[in-house]
C-alpha cells in the first residue's frame, strides 16, 4: 500500500514506541518508507520540542535518517503563543 503515498503523518506513541522501547515492527516500517522514498513525518501530542522527542527517538533507536520531519504539540502551542494566535491569559 505504500506505493500510493508520497507521504507519511505517523504518530508516535502507541504506533512507533510506547514511550520506552521501540516496538518490534517500528524500524522496519520507517526504514521501508525511505528505501522507496516516501517522506515520513512523525506527530506527537507531547509538550516537548521536536528536538528533544528527536533524542528521546534515537535513544530507543529510531534514527534521524529514518524520518524527515517531526512535528509536536508543544511546538505547535509555542508558535501560537509567540503568533498571538492564542493567548495563556484565555483571551485569543
């Protein structure tokens, strides 16, 4: 099925880790998707930046060769914050 894709949300916990170790299909999968090419985002709800979800990734053994980007909710938030898009203070 991969074939009819360019490219690929995957989200992280529950489907690639669940949250300490690397399940058993994870590599396999993401390394799949980049042999043919597909481009591979990974989505979390964390409030982490994307960054320290990149090391907390490869500490459990998903390479940054394995995706292209990743993209987390407290990044998300952050940049709606620093937008004015919303507001901490409950007015938008």
């Amino acid at each position: 099925f991969s074939d009819q894709f360019d490219l690929f949300l995957v989200d992280v916990w529950g489907v690639l880790t669940d949250g300490s170790i690397l399940l058993d299909y994870a590599h396999t999968f993401l390394n799949n998707l980049k042999t043919k090419k597909q481009s591979v985002v990974l989505l979390s709800n964390t409030p982490f930046k994307k960054e320290e979800l990149a090391h907390r990734l490869h500490a459990i053994g998903i390479s940054p060769m394995s995706y292209d980007e990743i993209v987390t909710g407290g990044d998300v938030l952050r940049k709606m914050v620093k937008n004015q898009e919303i507001s901490l203070n409950g007015h938008a």
